[in-house]
C-alpha cells in the first residue's frame, strides 16, 4: 500500500480549513508535524470530529452526492430551474466541472484528517475507538473514490485502474500514481477489518461513526466488490444485535418529517449555523424553492398505491413529481442519512439472491414490502427484484447510479415532460448504455495539471 496524500489537500488541512460549527472545534494546529499535534485522546477525539464535518460539504455528502447519483439515474432529474445539477442530468460533465473535483478534493480532505489520527501513535484504551473511526471513515471514503473514478464499469478502459491509496499525512510524495483497482479493494477492506476490531460496541450513535454503522457499510461494500459471504457476514452483525427493526408503515411518513429517518444509523446533523441558507438537499427537490431535482414519472408510477412511501411525494404540477418529505427544512437542519437499517436489510438480500439463496432473498424482501403496505409481486427472490425494492426504499438517498452500475445495467432514459425533455441526457432519446465512459468521472484538471503521473480516466 502506498503512503502519500495530494498536495493541495496537506494545503488546506496546513491551513486549517475545518468547519466543525456543529462539533467540537478540533483543539490541534493542523500546521504543526502530526508526531506532535496529538497527544490525548481527546485529540483524537476532535480530528475525528472534524473529518465528520468535512464530509458534510455542499459538494459532498451535505448535498451534491447525494442528489448526483439520483439525478444520473432513472429516479430523477434536474429541470435547471438555477441551473444546480445540469451537467449531472445531461451527462455533459468535463475535467473542469466543479463537482468531480469538489468530491475529489473533499474525500481526500477527510481521508487526510483519518491518516491523523491513525498515524498519531496513540493507542489503547479510549484511544482505540477513535482509532476504529478514523480507519473506518478512511475505508468509507476510499470506497466513494473508487465508485467514483475507478474504471471498473468502463468498456475499453483500462480496468485495473483505481484511485490514489493515501494512508499517511504530509509524507512528500506530491505525484501519487494511481493504484489498481485490486489494491484498492484490499485497502478498503483492510481498514474496514482494522476499524471493526478497534470500535467500542457500548459507543454507538447516529452522529459518528461507530461499530455497527461500519458493519453496515461494509455489507454495502462487499456487494460492490462480490464478496457476497462478507457482505452477509456483515449485515447480519447488524441485523443480529437486536438495536435496529424495521420500521412499520404508520411511521414512515412522521419519522421522514420529524427531520431524521427510518432506521437511521448514520446520518449527517446539521444546525442552522452550518448552512449558507442557499445550499441543501431540501431547496433543491421542494418547489418552493430552487426545486432543481424533480422525480420521473417511472419512479413514481413504481409505488403501489397503498405503499406508504408513495406519500413521501407529491405531484406538483400536475405530471411533475418531487420528493418532499425525505428533505424537508429549508434551512437545512434536516438530519442526511448515510445508512439505515433497511438498506443494510436489503444489502443481506442482495448478497443472497447474488449466491444462489433466492429464497431467503425473496423473503426478506417481501417483509420489508409488506412493512411498507406495498402490493409489490415478488416471486423470484433474484438480484433484480430485490434492486426494485431497494429503489423504492431509498428513492432519492444518493443510491440509484450506483446500484445501476454495479448490477450492470443500462440508464434508462425514462420520459421526461416535454416541456423541459431537453434538459435530459441524449435529448431524452437513448439509453446510456452500460460500460460507456461517462460510468465514471473523470479525474479534476487541477489533478491532472499539477501531478504528472496521473492518468485520466477514459473518454475525458
């Protein structure tokens, strides 16, 4: 595994741009050598805070990735009303758009933070969860990279290429190449092991990594990289401890409005302080405001109408849909769920249908249907019935394109209205067909300018 992190990064953590308005204002100079800027536990304690808070960034997890692989998908699109997610629909994006390198210098950013406290010499007792967190939010945005940049998807390009692995700070090797996709993977998996080891059990909570949210996100992990017995061996950690259930159907709707989620084991909390006013997942799907993102008709049309989640949204105009109850405060405090218990339900029934056990597949989706008052007929248990359910659970969460491309489909280019259907990719005419070039980003100019070994992605 190589050691290294990009020099604009070790910049902007050199220079102290952490925001940590909701958390505690990490208490080390960034600008002083990591052999002496941690020295308690407590420090620890304040970096891992504040990688949290980086993650929650307009262009990351506070916003932009999550409506990005929705707007790229058949769930949703964006009618340029302010123009905010126009490239992303269009699939018009090039080296120098913002967002490709917002999520580039941003995971970076929080995975530099991680490599802080990893390599701070620490350990032992309290220390250890810290630990846990930081190799765990390391492992967690690595993934983001790689499902991002890597090659993987792509017909013609060259497979084998991953992402930059960074696990030290400020070490001097400005150029990283990047790794290969194989390495990647075992990197991943390596800090996800390691983190799981370390976290404290006893220490679970929404706000902060923790023990049983890591096991989540690995069972969504290990189905990225088919290693389906892990991804079962880590949803069942979760579904075996007895602090998470499946929500019933008359809760849905009040938990979604009450500003958190169902189930929500890792979520992003906000106060009105961390916001501009102007940027949040909230302004950007209610039509009382921007109202960029809106919801096709196919995805609507795929609820029952018994099925409470169908109530999440609205039809506004008539033949326009939104969702509107997922992402409610406009100044928003709205709390953004990184995992629920139901994904993690649904990444175990993938995993299964995925090696063979259909039934137990179908099983589990049917529980969580039911729960939902749904009328769904699933009758296979196979792959792509529990892909249906899992776009109908976690519509508009951040999901879509991604679990498109891992099953290996195209994107449907679902109709759109025609008033607005030049503002969908293809001119609302063809599929993105899988393995086109645009299944993944293209690495930032900036990256490409300052760093002569790396390499850009295909087609860019």
């Amino acid at each position: 595994m190589k050691n290294y992190i990009k020099l604009t990064t070790v910049a902007l953590i050199a220079l102290g741009v952490v925001s940590c308005d909701n958390l505690l204002e990490p208490t080390v100079d960034y600008a002083v050598p990591t052999s002496t800027a941690i020295t308690s536990a407590a420090d620890m304690a304040s970096v891992i805070n504040g990688a949290h808070d980086l993650a929650n960034g307009a262009g990351t997890f506070g916003e932009d990735a999550i409506g990005t692989p929705e707007v790229m998908s058949d769930n949703a699109f964006a009618n340029t009303n302010s123009g905010r997610y126009a490239t992303q629909s269009l699939f018009t994006i090039v080296t120098t758009n913002g967002y490709p390198s917002a999520i580039w210098s941003g995971a970076y950013a929080v995975i530099a933070q991680a490599n802080i406290v990893i390599n701070s010499g620490l350990s032992g007792g309290e220390a250890d969860h810290y630990l846990g967190q930081a190799y765990s939010i390391r492992a967690f945005m690595h993934f983001f990279l790689l499902k991002n940049f890597g090659q993987q998807y792509v017909d013609g390009g060259d497979a084998s290429l991953g992402i930059p692995i960074v696990t030290t700070y400020a070490d001097g090797n400005l150029f990283p190449a990047r790794d290969s996709y194989s390495a990647v993977l075992s990197a991943i998996e390596q800090d996800f092991d390691q983190a799981m080891s370390l976290l404290d059990p006893a220490k679970e909570t929404t706000n902060l990594i923790s023990y049983y949210s890591t096991a989540g996100f690995m069972s969504r992990f290990f189905n990225f990289s088919g290693n389906y017995s892990r991804a079962i061996a880590a949803a069942d950690i979760v579904i075996n401890s007895g602090l998470y259930s499946i929500v019933p159907a008359e809760n849905v709707v009040p938990i979604w409005q009450s500003t958190t989620s169902p189930g929500a084991m890792k979520e992003l909390v906000f106060t009105s302080t961390d916001r501009n006013a102007f940027e949040n997942l909230a302004r950007m799907m209610r039509n009382t405001n921007y109202g960029d993102i809106e919801v096709t008709k196919d995805l609507y049309d795929s609820y029952s109408d018994t099925d409470v989640r169908k109530e999440l949204l609205v039809e506004d105009p008539v033949g326009r849909y939104r969702m509107v109850h997922k992402f409610n405060l406009e100044d928003g405090t709205d709390a953004i769920p990184m995992l629920r218990y139901a994904e993690v339900w649904l990444n175990k029934a993938e995993a299964l249908a995925k090696s063979g056990q259909n039934a137990q597949a179908l099983e589990m989706i049917q529980t969580l249907s039911s729960a939902r008052n749904a009328t769904n007929n699933y009758t296979s248990g196979s792959a792509l019935e529990v892909l249906e359910e899992r776009r109908l659970e976690l519509a508009l969460e951040g999901h879509r394109f991604y679990d498109l491309a891992r099953h290996g489909l195209d994107i449907r280019n679902v109709p759109i209205p025609s008033i607005i259907a030049g503002n969908r990719f293809n001119n609302n005419t063809g599929d993105i067909e899988f393995g086109d070039f645009r299944y993944a980003f293209p690495i930032p100019q900036n990256e490409m300018d300052s760093n002569p070994q790396m390499v850009q992605n295909k087609g860019y």
